[in-house]
C-alpha cells in the first residue's frame, strides 16, 4: 500500500449466500473477494488494490448492485467503522431466507 487511504479492505453484509455470490462475481473481476457464511448474515471481503480509486468504485459498485438486486441498504465496515449503504427500493415481495430454528 502506498498510504493513500486507511483501509485494505471493507466488508459488505449481504442477507443470503446466494446474493452474496452474485455480488462476489461482480467484484472479482477487478479484486479478490472471499464470501464466508456466518452464522445470521454472509460477510463478503473485498481487498483493496493500490490504486487510490479503488475504494470508492467498490463502493460505487456496490450501491448499483444493491440497487439492481432491490435490497434498499446493506451493512458495510471500513478501518472497524460500521455503515449502511442505501440505493433504490426494497423489493417486499422478494421471497426472504427462512430464520433458523
């Protein structure tokens, strides 16, 4: 890192792992993204590469893919700061993941 911004990394909270696969498509073609299931949400990473514009198309990126996917916002962290990103509509006739018992 050349020390042109704090962060390597940011994590995005998607609800599904099916969702978070498609989102992890999307962003691999231009950085390394690793998808880990957890236990309420899926946590996608994306790494950071050391052009300084990288964080924000990520971001840019991902306000158009929670648009197209019509989830309204997703949870997002950079440098241990939690965010909401917001963009479109929420589908509300979107089928939902069943909550585990």
């Amino acid at each position: 890192m050349d020390g042109s911004y704090l962060t390597d990394q940011i994590d995005f909270e998607v609800p599904t792992f099916a969702a978070a696969r498609r989102f992890g498509s999307r962003l691999s073609l231009a950085w390394t993204t690793t998808v880990e299931q957890l236990e309420e949400t899926t946590l996608i990473t994306v790494e950071l590469n050391a052009r300084p514009q990288s964080f924000a198309r990520v971001l840019r990126l991902a306000e158009e893919w929670v648009r197209d996917e019509a989830l309204g916002a997703i949870r997002f962290s950079v440098d241990g700061r939690n965010y909401i990103l917001e963009a479109g509509e929420v589908d509300w006739l979107a089928e939902l993941p069943v909550a585990a018992a």
